[in-house]
C-alpha cells in the first residue's frame, strides 16, 4: 500500500490495482518500478492527487484466474474494512489482472455483497482473447519435449512450455496448442472452438453476469484504436535456424487460408510440420506487443524461441522479428473478437465496446507499459469521478 500522504494509517481513496500474467509469483519490486520509474510516475501521480494505491499480487500468476479472483475479493474486503471516510473504490488490473478484478467484482454483485467501488479500470486486458504465434507455442513444447531433461538448462528450456499451458494461459489465449505434435496431426483452426479451460471460464464468468454492472468500465489500449498495425508482415520467416540439433526448423509469422507456420526438426528425425487454418494475418496487428523480458536480453515471443535455439545449438538463431501482437486493441477495449481479420485491422467502433470508454494509444507499444499518454487519461478521469 502507498498512502496519499506519509501521516495515514488507513486508506481513503483506495486504488486497487491487479498484476498480470506471468509464472511464479508477483514480484511487488519490479510492479511498482514498472508504474513509477519509466515514462510516467504513475503511483505518484495518482498518491499527489490524493488517492491511495494498493498493488495486488499473487503466490501464482499462472494460476487459474477463478482462483486468484478469489484474492481480489478478500484485498477489496480488506480495503473496505481499512478505509476512513465514504470514498468509493477504484479496482483494476493489468493484462489479466484486469480479467481477474472484472470477475471478482462481478461475482461479489452476483453473491448480493456489496464491493463499495465506483471505478473498474482495465489496462490492455485481453477482454475478448489474447495471442501467442501458434507457431511459437508449438515450438516450446518441442524444445521441452526433446531437451527438457538436459542437465543445467533443461529447467529454462521446459519454462515457456510449462507457462503455455498454465490454467491462466489456457483461459488467456484464443487459440492454444498443448504440444507440438498435436499442432502437427489437426490444424489449427478458427472455426474449432477454443481450450476447454478458456470455454470454461468465459462460463464462469457470464454467470456471474459478465461484467460488474455497477461500476463505471474503464479500459486502455496499448495498440492503436485506428487499424494502424506494427508492420510486421504476414507468412514470412520470423525465426529460422541453422544450427547442428535444429537446422531446418523455422517459425513463420501468421498468414490467412491455409499455412504451415512452422517447421520443427530434431536432428537425426523426421521434420515437424504445425499447420493453421483460417487464422487471421494477426501478428501485425494493432496491439500491446508481446512483453519483453530484461533479464533474457529483451526476447519477447519470437525473441525467446530464438533465444532457446541459441541454448540448444550453442550459436544464435537468425530472428527477424522479437515481438508480435499480444493482445489485440479490439480485444482490450471489448469491441469485437480476434477471429476476424476486418475488425483486427479497422478503426475501434466505439459503439461497440462493452466499455464505458476507453483509450487506445497513438502507437502501437509494448503490453502493459505505463506511458505518460495512457496514464495522464486514467488520472483524469479518476479526479472526474
């Protein structure tokens, strides 16, 4: 918690602000470094106006966003038992932070128990679905698979598999594959349905009506609400490599129709093939990018398949492009799904979104970064209300 003023004991102005997904558990450090020491200070904004800002984690953030909803609920509870004065809530979250306050406070209404908040805000949360390359996920299962067990890395080789299929990335993505040999016997397609996990959630959460219908629904965008996307093109190399244990395999960046988005080879083995079908040309699309990682040199989703290659073939892979589209901006202002290619790349229609209003960023940039635009819009219309 950081109080508005260095004399409280109590809150008075809470803003409860959920982190995102991830594996492990939050680390409230690097959170907070995020929101104060780049290009806005977003904490301090906020405490200088007076409001008071409590940053919510996890034990587990990969773990099923039903059950970290759960920790929101008894943080809200607490905020309201800790609080001085009438004020109301603020509670949100970033990326799937924003899915897991979206549920707590939307079960809270439907157990008739009274959440005290005014103010839902969401910051490039995956609302209608988030993406990771097909291609991509096929390829970690694979490293893991053949590589898993190595002595020293095998651990770092099998993380971005185990991360792909947490309970939180099942329900997360709009398209996921568990391994790289069913990506390889089924394409996968648009038409197919989506995880079971992913099915399952979205049930959850329309029983309890969807979203919180009290408060006044916040979003922002870390994409482009213009259908400019990041100019990344479709159905070409992304990663390719030519090392001694996976020479021949190459990643594809996502095209329309019929594809074989990558192809995935073991020396001494038979080539993998990961075919899709009907997926839209999403990787350039507008959107929060893919979040970087700082302490494996900055590789993003493509970046981290060419960075295990480099681990398994001792020599880098070529990587053309680090960082594709995340979460799309029509998916984080809740206008239309992913599914379909015209609503990806057109102008948001705010008519549509299920958002009270919202605000996409002028360029498209990475997910969840706090920037002065996107934070300046959210202050203001906190001090509104």
């Amino acid at each position: 918690m950081f109080y508005s003023s260095p004399e409280q004991t109590h809150v008075k102005r809470p803003v409860i602000l959920a982190d995102g997904f991830s594996i492990g558990p939050s680390e409230p450090t690097l959170l907070w470094e995020g929101l104060e020491n780049g290009q806005y200070p977003f904490i301090s904004s906020l405490r200088e106006n007076g409001f008071d800002v409590i940053l919510l984690g996890f034990d587990e953030r990969s773990a099923s966003i039903l059950d970290n909803a759960n920790v929101a609920i008894e943080c809200i509870r607490r905020a309201i038992a800790d609080r001085e004065g009438p004020a109301m809530l603020t509670v949100g979250g970033f990326s799937m932070g924003g899915l897991v306050t979206r549920y707590a406070l939307a079960k809270m209404e439907s157990q008739m128990e009274d959440h005290e908040t005014s103010t839902y805000l969401s910051y490039d949360t995956p609302h209608r679905g988030a993406w990771l390359p097909i291609s991509v996920q096929a390829f970690a299962h694979f490293v893991k698979d053949h590589w898993g067990s190595t002595p020293g890395i095998g651990p770092l080789l099998s993380r971005f598999s185990t991360m792909v299929n947490s309970n939180a990335a099942r329900q997360l993505l709009r398209w996921h594959v568990e391994t790289a040999d069913g990506a390889a016997d089924v394409p996968v397609d648009v038409s197919a349905g989506q995880d079971q996990a992913r099915t399952d959630f979205l049930k959850a959460l329309e029983r309890v009506g969807g979203w919180p219908q009290r408060p006044r629904l916040l979003g922002v965008a870390n994409g482009t609400g213009t259908g400019a996307g990041n100019n990344i093109p479709a159905g070409v190399p992304a990663v390719v490599s030519s090392g001694p244990q996976l020479g021949g395999t190459h990643l594809d960046t996502q095209n329309k129709g019929q594809q074989t988005v990558a192809q995935l080879h073991k020396a001494g083995a038979d080539p993998v093939p990961v075919r899709t079908s009907n997926l839209p040309d999403i990787d350039g699309a507008p959107g929060g990018l893919f979040p970087k990682a700082p302490l494996l040199d900055n590789a993003a989703n493509f970046g981290m398949a060419a960075m295990l290659a480099g681990l398994i073939d001792q020599e880098p892979a070529e990587l053309t492009y680090n960082a594709s589209t995340f979460v799309p901006t029509v998916s984080a202002v809740a206008s239309a799904g992913i599914e379909d290619r015209n609503t990806l790349y057109s102008k948001v229609d705010r008519e549509s979104s299920d958002l009270h209003d919202f605000a996409c960023a002028t360029a498209n940039e990475g997910h969840t970064v706090m920037t002065t635009e996107l934070g300046q819009w959210i202050l203001a219309k906190l001090l509104e209300a």
